[in-house]
C-alpha cells in the first residue's frame, strides 16, 4: 500500500472510531464517575453505606449502595453498561445497543425487591429507587429513576424535606451493621 493510501486509511479508521465512540456507541473511551465518588460529595447529613445487604426468605439481596438521611434512603443500583440503554420501566429486560450489547434485566426491579424487603423489616419508611448508569447514553421512556451519573447528586438533592428522624436513621444504620 502506498504511503499517503495508508495515511489515508488510518485517518478514516481514527474518524470512525472517534465518531462511534463520542457520537454513537459506548459514550466515551474514558468511564464516566464511579457512583461511590460521587456520593462522597454529599454533605455530612447523609451516610452512605457500600454494598448492603438485604436478608430475603430466599438468600440476600445486595444493594451498591443505600443514602440514610433526614430526607429519606435512597436504595442505589450503579450499571456500568456501556451504549446506549433504552429505559423501559415496566418490560422485563432492556436493550444494551453498542460494543457488548444485549438485553439486561431491569434493574428497577431488582430496586424494587430490596425495598420491600426493607419494607417488611422496617415499616414504611420513605426510600428512593435510583439506577445509575455511569457510561451509557439514556434513550426509550424518561424515568425520574433511572439517571446517569451527572443527574444522581441533583435527584438525591431534590428532595429537602426532611422525613426521617435521628432515631429511625440510626435504626436503619444498626439494621445494615453500620453502628
């Protein structure tokens, strides 16, 4: 191959991939936030506990993350999926398009089995599903759940109505061995 066909070549090769990846595909070639960085730019009246457990009847749930705080639990499941994911409340399983695509399970779902779980432990208690997904693109039917690592501080930070006493946040932390 001549030397400017070759230059030619990698310059379309280089064009196509910049185009996949910031455009269309996986988002970026750099991951976007980790969720636990992102928490740890919350104020000190919330307390964020890594990887909880809920015991079930059947074995344990784990939860990425659970936000104790005056203003409610927010119960986090952090997907590091990479495309674009189209969001779909009430479907069984949602569509990964992009390098490794597929179809996953919905993660609200699994959200959903570990609140009533806390439910049933705790009482009614006022909790937050959110599912953050930290390098994917959001497309399908908005969902004030499902969010991207850019919008979880502002809808953990949306709600500032304090709901939870001192007493029924340290019943949760016990509760998740966190005190």
């Amino acid at each position: 191959m001549e030397p400017i066909s070759l230059i030619l070549v990698v310059l379309l090769l280089g064009a196509g991939a910049w185009f996949f990846f910031k455009k269309g595909g996986r988002g970026s070639f750099v991951a976007g936030p980790r969720v636990g960085a992102i928490l740890r730019r919350l104020g000190p009246e919330y307390e964020v506990v890594e990887n909880a457990t809920v015991p079930t009847p059947d074995g344990i749930i784990q939860i990425d993350f659970l936000v104790v705080s005056p203003y409610g639990l927010f119960v986090i499941n952090e997907r590091d999926d990479a495309g674009r994911v189209r969001v779909q409340a009430g479907q069984r399983e949602w569509e990964v398009r992009g390098l490794g695509g597929g179809l996953i399970y919905n993660p609200l779902w699994r959200n959903r089995q570990a609140i009533n779980h806390i439910e049933n432990k705790l009482g009614d208690l006022p909790i937050a599903s959110l599912v953050v997904f930290v390098n994917a693109k959001l497309e399908g039917i908005p969902d004030e759940e499902v969010v991207t690592g850019n919008q979880l501080l502002p809808a953990i930070r949306k709600a500032r109505h304090a709901v939870l006493t001192a007493e029924q946040q340290q019943t949760v932390m016990t509760w998740f061995g966190n005190r």
